[in-house]
C-alpha cells in the first residue's frame, strides 16, 4: 500500500513581509485608514505591528488561522446560558 506524501510547502499560506497576506493587509489597511481618519501619526505603528505580527508568524505561520477559528466559534456561542456560563 502506498502511501501519499502531504509536503508542508504546500499547506502554507502565501506570505508578504513574512506574514500571511490577508492579516498583513487588514491590520496595515485598518492602521492606514486609521491614521486617515484620525492622525497620521498612526502611520507609525504599521512596522511596529508587522514586527509583531512577523514574530508570531516566525513560530508557526497558521496561528492567525488558529485565532480567527477562535474568534469565530466563541462569537458563533449561544447557549452560553443554559450552562452557566460555560463554553460547552
């Protein structure tokens, strides 16, 4: 029986800067339209974020996937109520 190989290379996502495109691109988006509104000295926070996000990134380049599942399935809890308050 043979068995089928799964390359790791082929399972990551797509990086700019070392960083997943779309998280790379809503929060550079998010602090531009930020600073458009606001001040633009929020102009600066954009290297400091993708440093940050970069340094995530560097460890394992799924875990912005891993948050956004985790943001997804708490804000998808309704029955939070029927077991006093537990995320069953």
């Amino acid at each position: 029986m043979h068995k089928n190989v799964l390359f790791r290379g082929c399972t990551r996502p797509a990086m700019f800067l070392g960083v997943p495109y779309l998280p790379f691109f809503m929060v550079a988006g998010g602090l531009l339209l930020l600073s458009m509104y606001t001040n633009f000295w929020f102009l600066l926070t954009i290297p400091v974020a993708i440093f940050i996000m970069r340094q995530m990134a560097k460890r394992d380049e799924m875990i912005f996937r891993l948050l956004g599942l985790r943001l997804m399935f708490k804000l998808k809890v309704r029955n939070v109520q029927e077991h006093d308050g537990m995320w069953v």
